[in-house]
C-alpha cells in the first residue's frame, strides 16, 4: 500500500483500486465545483459491502479505479462553492451523496446533500446506508404490536433492529455471530437466535409466535438461504421484505408457499437519488430525536491508507466487526 502524507495546498488524497485486493493512496489536483455543486472537505467515509464484488477484480472490472470511486457514504464540510448556488454556505456539515468519497474532498450537486445540525457535529455521519436502513423501514409498514423477524445482523440489520422495536413490534433477530446478536439485543431485540439449521429455526418460530409465524420478515443478506428461509417464517398475509444486496447471481423461490399464504413480497431498494436523499434527511432527524443510535455499530476506523485493510474486513467479518468507517484527518 502506498502511504502518503496529508494532502499539499491544491492537492487531495485519493484511494485508487489498482487491482484485486490492492489500493494505492495518490495525490491529485483539487476538483473544481461546477454550476449547482459544491465541493466537500470529507471527513470520512463508511465502507459499503457492494464494494465487495470490484474489490475481489471479477472479469468485469475495470483497474485502475478513478480516485476515490466506490466510497459513497461520505460526510464533511463544504470547502468551495460553484457558481448559483445559495442553499449552503462554506463550513456548512454536510452528509452526501456523492461516489468518489474514499478521497479527502469530493464533488456534489447540491440537490446531493443533506445538512447535518450542530447536534451531530461530533459523529460521524454515513448517510447513505442511514438513509437507506430508513427507506426500508418505512416500506415494510412496520407497526406496535407486530412480531417482525429480522435475518442477518449486520450494520443495515441493527438498525432496523432498533427501529422495528422503538414502535413497539416483538423483533426476533437471526444471525449466525454471537456478537451480532448481543447487538442486537441491545439495539431493542426481544429474542435472538442463532442462525444454524433451517428447520429449527422455523420450528422455533412456530413456537414462539404460536403457530402463527411473523407479520413481517427481513432478509438482510443477500444470499440463497437467508431468502428461503425468509418466506418460511413470513405469516399468511404476511410482508417479506428483501433488504439483503443479492449480488452473485439469480435466486429460486418457493412460489407454492408464496402463493398459499399470499404474502406481500416487497423488493426494498431504491435507485431514484431523491428517494435516497429523503431517507437521509430521515436519518439526520431520527439519530437527532434519538430513535436512532447507530454510534455503537461504527466498530472499526481506518484511515484512508487503511482501505484495503477496511475492505478486508468488510469481507471476513473478523470477530467483534459491523461496520467499517475510513477517516481524513
């Protein structure tokens, strides 16, 4: 890995993926800001595991990346102003939306960015996947009262872990870490189980909903068994929600079952930007009202030289990690 000092007057830090498993940190010219956008000093980035599939240089990818491409959770300051823009002012914190985060700065529209209050000044603000774990919970119709089953405790899972249960539904969380599930517990879970064998899972269930099984289940995975498993636990009339990132290829479903208990199938992703932003803007006044907590899932920060080592981790999941933060000081 390339290691560089802190960005020179008119130069940034940039990431660049130069291969499979392999990262350089270069120094570029400053990005100017164009009509309607700004330019963010970023503080950091969180690390996404869609950047998993380029990371690992399937055929399909092109090295090298351009600098700072695949960070999209950035957070910051705006340092420059282009010209007509009056929404934001320099120093403002901001959250954006923006794809070359894994950069010291980077360039947004404006319609890209979400002011953070001083309230937040001192946390780190991933907005993207905040914005996202919001857009889902809103599209599951979640409510009190309901017995919610949320499979897979990763960053996203956590999150709708603690919203689920903060309206007051019964979540049963279902994941196969020991430490994802204490986080669970402590983002509000009423039951936790660990993710091992199909069937006993479902009989578990059974039991515990008393034959009835789940008016909503998510599937935070994004892999084949986590989706079977989903319209297993999913009640008749039910809602399952497909959260999970299914990335390598195509799935089966159990149709019969889906058809006999004619249950409500929502694909919960978004690719309109300002379905994103409005998510964001949620976050921001969740994580402020307190309804959201996401600090404690922030478990691993590298700075910017340690991407790879970031996206590493992202991968192997070692013991004790949720969510992986690159920072620019």
């Amino acid at each position: 890995m390339n290691m560089l000092p802190r960005a020179s007057e008119g130069r940034i830090r940039a990431a660049i993926v130069t291969g499979a498993g392999q990262v350089s940190v270069e120094e570029r010219p400053f990005p100017q800001p164009g009509p309607g956008q700004v330019r963010v000093r970023l503080e950091g980035s969180g690390v996404c595991a869609s950047n998993l599939g380029p990371w690992a240089g399937p055929e399909w990818m092109t090295f090298p990346t351009e600098p700072g491409a695949l960070g999209h959770e950035g957070w910051g300051r705006v340092d420059a102003i282009g010209p007509g823009v009056s929404t934001f002012g320099l120093g403002d914190r901001v959250a954006a939306l923006s794809y070359h985060a894994y950069a010291t700065h980077d360039i947004a529209d404006v319609e890209m960015l979400v002011p953070l209050p001083s309230a937040l000044d001192d946390q780190p603000f991933p907005g993207e996947p905040l914005g996202c774990a919001m857009n889902i919970f809103r599209r599951s119709g979640i409510g009190p009262g309901q017995t919610v089953a949320i499979i897979g405790i990763g960053f996203l899972g956590a999150l709708l872990t603690q919203l689920a249960s903060g309206v007051g539904a019964r979540v049963i969380a279902i994941s196969r870490r020991p430490f994802s599930l204490e986080i669970a517990r402590q983002m509000g879970a009423a039951e936790t189980m660990v993710m091992d064998d199909h069937w006993r899972l479902i009989e578990a269930v059974k039991q515990l909903t008393s034959g009835a099984f789940c008016h909503c289940v998510i599937e935070a995975v994004g892999k084949q068994w986590p989706l079977d498993l989903a319209g297993e636990l999913t009640a008749e009339r039910g809602r399952l929600v497909v959260a999970g990132y299914h990335q390598d290829g195509p799935r089966q479903v159990n149709m019969q079952l889906w058809n006999w208990r004619g249950l409500d199938v929502v694909n919960a992703h978004e690719r309109d930007p300002k379905i994103y932003i409005s998510g964001m803007r949620e976050a921001v006044e969740a994580v402020v009202a307190g309804r959201l907590d996401p600090s404690r899932l922030y478990t691993h920060v590298y700075p910017l030289e340690g991407l790879g080592e970031a996206l590493d981790a992202t991968r192997d999941r070692p013991d004790g990690f949720l969510k992986a933060l690159v920072t620019y000081k």
